[in-house]
C-alpha cells in the first residue's frame, strides 16, 4: 500500500501558528482527515490510501504537562475528544508534532510513545484502516507515516501542501541528479523544481487543441507522470490545432489520446503517459483521476467541468481549468465580440466554477441525455428543445497554446513563486486588447461546493463526489 | 444497489415518506416515484407513477421534464393536457413525457437545488396544466 497525505496550506499554517512558538519547545495538535482508496495506480499498480487534512484540533497548553527541545507529554483530555469526532465524521486521525531542532526522523521517544497512541485510537474506533503521524519541522519541513491496525508503521510516500503555492515533501526531493534535457530550464527556474515534477502524477482531461499544449507543455518542463482523458478521435478538421496529429492518424480514426500519448513518448524526455478513452465523468475513470495530485482541465463540455468542480473540492486536486471564447458578430463577418482565454484555478477557498457562472447547467443536461440516450436526444432536438447544438466553435492554435501556456505558467509559479505578485487563481486573457484581468466572484450563499466547506477535502463518499454519476 | 442521489435528497424523499425506487437501465439513471398525488378531482386518476430522469452531474445539472404512468388525461374525458403527447420507453413501461423545462439560471440554483424543488416544479405543472 502506498500512503499519501493532501494538506490545504491553511491548515498547515494554523498548525504552525500552534506548534512553532519562540521558545523552541514541542507542542502537539491533532488533525482528522478524509481518506480516499485508490485501487490501482495507473501507472505503478498497486493500490493508493490518501488522506486528506480536514479539521485541525490543537492541544491546549494546559494539558501540556512538560515539554523540552526534544520532548511533550501531554495528557490526553482533547485528544480522546478528537477520535470521538473522527469516529462520528468517520475520518482518520493524524497526530501532529514539531521538532524544533529540525530532525528528519521520528525520535526514539516518538517511537515509544505514538504506538500506545495509535492503539488507544484502533480500540476504541474500530475499524482496519490506517491513521497517521506526522512532524512538522521550523523549517517548514514536514514528514511522517502511516500505522496500520496491526501497529506497523509506513511511511508516507509524499505529503502535497496546496494552496496559494504548492509544496511537496518525499523521500529524496534533495537528491541532485543532473539531467542534461533540463539544464537550461535549471538554469532559470533551479534545480529543485526537477525533482519536484518528476514526482507528480497530472490528470489532463481533453486532448484537443488546448489539451495536446497542455500535455506536451507539461511534459517538456519534466513532469513523471501524465494521464490523458478524452474520448474522440482525430479528424482531418483538428489537425490545424491538435499538437502532434498527421493526417494519417485522422485517416485510421486513431483516438486523440492515442496519438497524443505517442507524440509526447517519442519526445523522448521520459515522461510515463497513461490514457483513458472515456468521457471524464465516467465511472471507469474514477479510481484513475482520483490517483492523480493535480488536474488541468482543457475539455469544453459543462458536464465535464460540473465533475472537475467537485473533485477539486473532494480530493483536494488543484485544478487549472480553461477555456477559450471566441465569438463572431452575428451582423459582421470582418468582426469578433469576443477573443479570450480564461484560467480558474479551483480549490478551496477558492470561488468554484458554478459559483463564476463558468458552467451552463442546462448545456451538462443536455449533454447527458446525449452521451446516455442519444435516441431521445435527437428527438429532443427535433422538436427543438435542445439550445447546445451550434455550429463549430471558432478556434485558433496561437490562443489555445497561449492559454495552456498561462496555466502551465501559474503551475509552476506555485511551485517556485516566480511571479512578484504571488499566485493567480483567476486570469482572463484579452487576446484583441493585450491585456489580462482578474475578474473575482462572489460565492453563492448557500453553494455546497465553495461556500460550505463540508466538502473539502471529505475524499470517498456514497454516491462518489455526492452527486450521481 | 447503492443510491445514486445525492444524500440530501435520500433524506428528504425518506423524510416525506415517498414510496420510490431508483432504476439504473441502459446507462440511464430514473427516480421512479409510486402513488403520486394528483390534484384532486382534475384528471382521470388522483395518483400516478412519476418518473423523473436524473442526469450525470446532478445536483449541479438539472432533470428536464418528467414522465408520468399511466397516460393522465382530463377527467370525464380523452384530452390531455399540453405537450403530453410524447411516449418514451423506459423499463419495459411507456411513460407520457410531460415536456416542461427550466429555465437556466432562475429556475435551478445548481448544487443547491435538488428533488424537493424538482417536486415543485412538477406540481405546479399538474395545477397548471
């Protein structure tokens, strides 16, 4: 089994707000979390437990009863409050402490101490399944492991901490090993950044024009792993805007993914690449885009971005959605209305996607009924029902890269905070005025998705993202 | 089979007491809903069975229109009411499809909206009708 932990930044700060204090002392805390069960990487097989922070519990400094450099006991009153709680929210527990001298390892008292904790959780909760520890160091370095319920302990494979950056801490993340491919690109963004993508797993759900950028962008910057989402096949009227399709691929009918998946192999650089031949929302790709750290989102169907939306929220994917607007005057055909890009990164707390009116309910309904019943949905449209039928969208190959471009762009801002002004949850792209802006939203009262936070980071439920699939 | 609603929907049809079933059959997921009430008085029976299509991406996407078993007509007579006319197979049952849809925006506050508002809608179009 591999163990893996998702953190909202938040959290982590609230955690080293309680735990890191001026007198270099350990202080403890506890933190309930979401679990999802992943049962076969896509690209290691193997089976994947996640766990995802959800509620942060400190423990009070007058249930310290002492505490050192290198030492707490404390007594166990929030403590057993806190494994209550996660009995009732069915969450697991992870138990928090600092190192203030930096140590990498558990010390000899944490392994002394933490079994008798970990079993004081399995005996009065139940259950098989595993609960955590973890440290956070003062410089800001965090680790820790799994303990099942025969009281083994595993460590965690990786700990993401998401939010306005992104940081990821795994064994070997200092490691130098020089890679000739991305000298020059170390030369301007570090050495660090290396290790850090050849460690990610990225989901890129279509492989369009904005996709294939996408994917060949990402993995030319060095990402490990790629997962390929999309369900369509080449044609010759794609081939001015999907990066890497022939007209031979078109001509075989071969699947976008396909073809996108051998384009970015035979580059060369290294990058493991997976495809699933589905529509994204289909239960076949669960399990799959759910083993995934991040998300970009190139598809333009709603229903696809009605899915995305959640799972960003559920599982805590950080998820760069895009999408292009090309529209025609209807009364000059020498004129445009429109020529935008858009970028929305969704995570919490961030506005979600329904929240920015960037999906139209009625066109995921009308989708739907098309992929699910397409007998009813051409007679629906017979009688004129149906508004999502158009004419093809204009589309452009410069605006499609130049989007995936701008995403990839914020990815990697908050990986190593290129940018001065920080991170970019939100950026339109004005392609006719030359300019970018960064329209905010306000979150609907009441949305279940951004506003309430009960979703965040919940991981598994029935039905799967509380919502029918 | 594990219920494809999302919870609080499970809760509110529990809580109102409602007989019903869910249905997954050709790739399509359908809330089927048994004695129905009709307004009183107004068409040839006081219940039906409801039939409601749920798409993928409820609650955040909406249902469009409902179906009802057997064919309702006016009482005292064969009229139906408007847009009742098409039969659509599900189940190894033909459903009167009631053609009313939303309207985007007004009428579905999505991720909130769910089968209590749904209901709404539906008898308002029996009282309507």
């Amino acid at each position: 089994m591999r163990y893996t932990l998702t953190l909202r930044e938040d959290h982590v700060q609230a955690l080293r707000d309680h735990l890191i204090r001026p007198d270099g002392k350990e202080r403890a805390a506890v933190l309930l979390c979401g679990r999802a069960l992943i049962t076969k990487d896509v690209w290691n097989g193997g089976p994947e437990e996640r766990f995802f922070s959800s509620i942060v519990i400190t423990v009070p400094q007058e249930e310290v009863i002492s505490h050192s450099k290198t030492h707490i006991h404390w007594n166990t009153t929030t403590f057993r409050k806190a494994i209550k709680l996660a009995e009732m929210e069915d969450l697991a527990v992870c138990l928090v402490h600092n190192h203030p001298s930096g140590a990498l390892t558990f010390s000899d008292v944490d392994n002394e101490n933490e079994p008798h904790l970990i079993k004081t959780i399995f005996n009065r909760n139940g259950g098989d399944r595993a609960h955590l520890s973890i440290v956070i160091t003062t410089d800001n370095q965090i680790f820790g492991r799994a303990w099942s319920n025969q009281i083994r302990a595993y460590q965690l494979d990786l700990i993401r901490v998401f939010g306005s950056k992104f940081a990821l801490h795994y064994e070997g993340k200092q490691l130098d090993t020089p890679r000739e491919i991305f000298h020059r690109q170390q030369l301007a963004l570090g050495k660090a950044l290396t290790n850090d993508l050849e460690k990610l797993r990225i989901a890129v759900v279509g492989s369009g024009a904005t996709g294939t950028a996408t994917a060949t962008l990402l993995s030319k910057i060095g990402v490990g792993q790629l997962l390929l989402i999309d369900n369509d096949v080449v044609e010759r009227s794609n081939l001015s805007r999907l990066h890497g399709a022939t007209a031979a691929d078109a001509d075989a009918g071969k699947f976008k993914v396909d073809v996108l998946r051998d384009y970015i192999a035979g580059s060369g650089i290294g990058t493991r690449v997976r495809v699933l031949k589905e529509w994204v929302g289909s239960p076949n790709c669960h399990d799959a885009i759910k083993s995934c750290d991040i998300v970009f989102g190139c598809t333009d169907d709603h229903s696809g971005r009605i899915f995305l939306n959640r799972l960003a929220h559920f599982y805590l994917i950080p998820t760069f959605d895009m999408g292009i607007i090309i529209e025609p005057d209807p009364n000059d055909t020498t004129n445009l209305l429109a020529m935008q890009g858009r970028l929305t990164v969704l995570f919490p707390p961030n506005p979600c996607l329904l929240c920015r009116g960037e999906v139209i309910p009625k066109l995921a309904t009308e989708e739907d009924q098309k992929r699910n019943d397409p007998m009813g949905y051409e007679r629906l449209k017979d009688e004129a029902y149906v508004t999502g039928e158009k004419n093809p969208s204009p589309a452009v190959i410069t605006f499609t890269t130049e989007i995936a471009t701008v995403a990839v762009n914020e990815f990697i801002n908050r990986i190593i905070g290129f940018k001065k002004k920080g991170s970019e949850n939100s950026i339109m792209r004005f392609f006719d005025r030359g300019e970018d802006h960064k329209p905010g939203a306000k979150k609907r009262q009441g949305c279940p998705i951004c506003f309430d936070d009960n979703y965040w980071g919940l991981g598994d439920v029935q039905p799967f993202m509380d919502q029918t699939n | 089979m594990d219920s494809f609603l999302p919870k609080r929907d499970q809760e509110y049809l529990k809580m109102k007491g409602l007989q019903y079933s869910e249905v997954r059959n050709a790739n399509r997921n359908a809330l089927i809903i048994n004695d129905y009430p009709l307004p009183k008085g107004k068409f040839n029976a006081d219940f039906t069975t409801l039939l409601i299509f749920i798409p993928q991406g409820y609650n955040d996407a909406h249902p469009d229109m409902f179906y009802c078993n057997p064919r309702i007509a006016f009482a005292g007579g064969q009229n139906c009411p408007a847009q009742t006319e098409g039969i659509v197979p599900f189940n190894n049952i033909q459903w009167q499809q009631w053609s009313r849809h939303l309207n985007t925006g007004n009428d579905w506050r999505p991720g909130i909206d769910g089968i209590e508002s749904y209901l709404q809608k539906v008898n308002q179009a029996f009282r309507t009708a």
